[in-house]
C-alpha cells in the first residue's frame, strides 16, 4: 500500500493556496479559477520534487509518493505510468534543487496582497509548503542533513518575505493541515517571563503573595505551548549566532521529520535529545536553551518544556551519600522540561574523593532511566568541556550534538547596546557610539570574555557617568536626560575575572 501522507498535504496545499490567490486577485481582469489551480499544482510538484532532490538520493519511497500524489495530477508529464527505476535519474528529479533557490512567482503574488490589504494569505503558503517539506523529509527512515538544510532555507525564505509584507505581524503556525507539524497558535502569555534576546536578562511580572492567605498558593497551570514557527522566529531574532541558529533549525527539523513518521506507525530513529553547549559567557546559551525547551514542548519531546538552572552548587554536596540525592532533586525539578547544568566541566575537577565525579555517575545513571522524562544540557568552556565528556565511559556518546557559541564582533555589541539603551530610554550621539566602540574593541576577546556582560557593563557606567554630569546641570530637557555623549563613556570597561556562565 503507498504511503499517502504525501498526497495529503500536497491536496491541502493546493486548496489552501489556490484559494488564497482567488482572494488575493480578486477584481483582476483575465484570470481563471482553474488556471490558478494548475499553477498551483506545478507550484506543489516543484516543491516536492526539490526536496527529495536535497539530497541527491532519490529514494524509492520518495519517488512512489511522488508518482502517487502527481501522476494523476499531470498526465502530461508521463509520471503516471512511470516507475521509481525509470524515474530516478530522470530531468523530472535530477538537478531540482536548485528551485528552493528562486523567487516564487505565487508566493510574490500573495505576498504583494498582503501588502497592499492588510491580509495575511502568504500565511497560507507558508504553512502548507513546510508541510511538504517535512513530509518529504519523513519519507525516509534517517532524514539527511541536506534535507533539514534544505527545509530550514525554505523556512527563511519565506519568513523574509512575509516579514516584508507585514512587518508587524510574527508569522504563527495556527491552522495545520493533513500531516502537517504545525503548533498550536496561540501568542505567549501575557505577564508570562521572557529573556532578553542577547543579555539573557529576564523581565516577569511580579505576582505578591496574599498577606491573609494562611495556605500556600496553587501552582499555575502551564500556558499551552508555543507554536514552532513563533519560537523560531524569536530564535531567529537574536543578535548574531548565525551558526546556532542553523544548528537548532536542524534539531527542530529533525524531531519534526520524526513526529512524522511516529504518527504514521513508520520506524524512526533512536536519538538522544541531549545538547553540550560550548563557548564563553555571555554568548545566549541560556537563552537559546530556554527557547529550545519550548519547541521541545511544541514538538511533543517533553510535556512542560521548563528550564532548570543549576551548577556545581546545586549538584554536588560535602558529605558521603548526600550528592546522589542532590543530583535526583535536580532531575526531579526538569521532570518532563530541561535541565542545564552551567560550567558542568567544574564536576570532573578534583581527585578521586571529590564528589563531583560521583555526580557525574548519577547524572550518566539519570539521563538513561529518564531519557524520554528529561532533556540535558550541559554548558562550558570548549577546552573543559572535552575534559567532562571524557569523565564517564558513558558521557560522550549520550551528547550527540554540541553547539559552539561564538564570540560576538563588536559590531553585535554595538547592537545589543542600541537594544538595551532602546528599552531604557537612552540614546548613544553619534561620537559616543565611536568611543565606545573604540572601548569594545581593546578589550582582549581571550577565555573569559563576557561578551554580553561586559557590553552590558560598559553600558551601565556610562549611564552612572551621565547621571554625575546631568545632576550638575539646570533646566534638563529630555535630551539632557536620553543622550550619552564620549564625555559619559569610560576609557576601559572593567573584565570579569574567571567569570561564571550564569549570565549569557
């Protein structure tokens, strides 16, 4: 029996789509219902065939759901009598990749209604095109590399272009098709905590507790999950981290493809969810692992995607038999969410009665008893972090993928700076950005550079600087009051020494 998942999100992407650009050229003389159609069935075909072109494989599988889903669809390209042997190396298939490289014609067409209206009907296209996507992807048993590459490109592509047309608008995967990976739509909660894109400083509403209330509080119910398509987008907004960024569109892609399949009843590959973040402070990887648990949730990984913070501290304890227990009420606390150990390379440091290597045992004993409960992610320097994965036989082979973060270029400093003074109100003259720019740039970019932190740092004296010159003056005006000039910034930003991860 053929696989139809392919046929069916390739129907609702032609109805979805056909129906948007009858809306969007509504009044437009010369144009046919019925000839949309067929472009948009084209349109489907093209997108298909390019995605199991990714990878230059061409599988057997792909090539039946492509003869499934097109053969009667268009007869005039003989793809209805032909078979995956005669098909595969064929013009139909070979060299098709390349069509995730242009510009849709149809997509432009919604687009440019949006523009013009106010609609959002390049939603429509968005939605369903990635579902063929990662159908495509989930025809095979291990979707490759090239494949979530190719995925991820298409994702970007036409989030640039919806952006363009709406710039106010953060596309939301609210209407899932057959197949389809879409989330749940819904916006964060309002009041709920968020971080701060590129200092990692987190904003809450504060909630007081009832002074007259004698018992303890109900926990809250955890808000229902964020779509995927809005967490990336928030991932996506952060300040540099191209590579980062690449690397989390992969891991989501990948337990899409997989989700997928499992629906499905196809077989699906056993892989472990756990990370090791690498890099020094400041770089987001807090940040990133926050938003990674959420589309942990989103894709059904874990049930609650929270994150737990913890380190050596919380880890470890001083006394024979006290560590084990420490290590489980850590566990405990990221039941169904993630937990991120911080510079975890701190455990495998000592001799042999130092109990941080008895919390590394646990922790290897953990992650396999709760490897379908808990996501892990551990956190450090490079350098030190080979050290730790090298301190149980067990360890290396449970982090299949590190992520490297970066140092920023003083270029990103300068942005996160625009980012920090936006929100407080303060506005850096133009010589001012130059000094402190100048600033930034001596500072050595050595093990320990706070990136972020220092940025932050040079930030909040300069604004200690001003207040000491504006208190001095008569009249302020609000310019007075906003504007940092060279004379408000420090000659040298103070470096943390042996800083800790904490911050990123």
């Amino acid at each position: 029996m053929p696989n139809r998942a392919l046929d069916a999100v390739v129907t609702s992407f032609i109805d979805d789509v056909t129906d948007a650009l009858v809306e969007a050229t509504d009044g437009l003389d010369g144009l046919q219902a019925d000839r949309l159609g067929t472009d948009v069935t084209v349109e489907a075909f093209n997108l298909s065939v390019a995605m199991i072109d990714a990878d230059e494989r061409h599988t057997t599988d792909e090539l039946e759901a492509l003869i499934d889903s097109f053969g009667h669809r268009l007869p005039d390209t003989q793809l209805l009598m032909a078979t995956p042997d005669t098909l595969r190396g064929s013009t139909l298939v070979v060299g098709r990749r390349q069509w995730l490289q242009e510009d849709s014609e149809l997509f432009g067409i919604l687009t440019d209604a949006d523009r013009h209206s106010g609609s959002a009907l390049a939603q429509r296209y968005y939605e369903r095109a990635l579902d063929i996507a990662h159908v495509v992807a989930s025809l095979d048993v291990v979707p490759s590399d090239a494949e979530l590459a190719a995925i991820s490109q298409l994702r970007s592509r036409l989030l640039t272009g919806i952006r363009a047309s709406r710039p106010d608008r953060t596309p939301t995967s609210s209407t899932p098709g057959p197949g389809g990976v879409s989330g749940s739509g819904r916006p964060p909660a309002s009041g709920s905590a968020t971080a701060d894109a590129d200092t990692d400083i987190i904003d809450a509403d504060v909630i007081d507790a009832d002074a007259d209330e004698p018992t303890a509080p109900e926990v809250p119910a955890d808000p229902p999950p964020r779509p995927l398509e809005e967490l990336l987008a928030e991932l996506d907004q952060l300040i540099g981290l191209d590579q980062v960024k690449a690397q989390v569109h992969l891991v989501a892609d990948f337990l899409c493809v997989q989700r997928l399949r499992a629906e499905r009843s196809l077989p699906i590959m056993e892989n472990s969810n756990h990370l090791v973040f690498t890099g020094n402070p400041g770089t987001g990887k807090t940040t990133v692992a926050r938003l990674l648990a959420q589309i942990y949730r989103t894709l059904g990984v874990v049930a609650r995607g929270h994150l737990v913070e913890t380190d050596r501290s919380g880890l470890v304890a001083g006394f024979v038999g006290q560590t084990a227990p420490l290590v489980r009420a850590r566990f405990d606390e990221a039941d169904e969410g993630m937990l991120f150990i911080d510079e975890a390379y701190t455990l495998a440091r000592g001799g042999e009665n130092d109990f941080g290597r008895e919390a590394i045992d646990q922790i290897v004993k953990l992650m396999e008893d709760r490897r379908d409960r808990v996501v892990l992610v551990v956190a450090g320097y490079p350098a030190e972090m080979e050290l730790f994965l090298s301190a149980n036989p067990g360890l290396r082979s449970r982090f299949p993928t590190i992520i490297d973060f970066p140092d920023y270029s003083t270029g990103q400093l300068m942005a996160i700076i625009d980012s920090i003074g936006g929100k407080q109100r303060y506005e850096l003259t133009e010589q001012a950005r130059l000094k402190f720019a100048e600033v930034l740039d001596v500072v050595p970019r050595v093990k320990g550079f706070g990136n972020a932190r220092v940025a932050r740092n040079l930030f909040e004296a300069t604004v200690n600087r001003h207040a000491s010159r504006v208190v001095k003056m008569d009249g302020h005006t609000d310019e007075d009051l906003t504007s940092l000039t060279p004379e408000d910034v420090p000659d040298t930003v103070r470096a943390p020494h042996e800083p800790s991860e904490a911050t990123k």
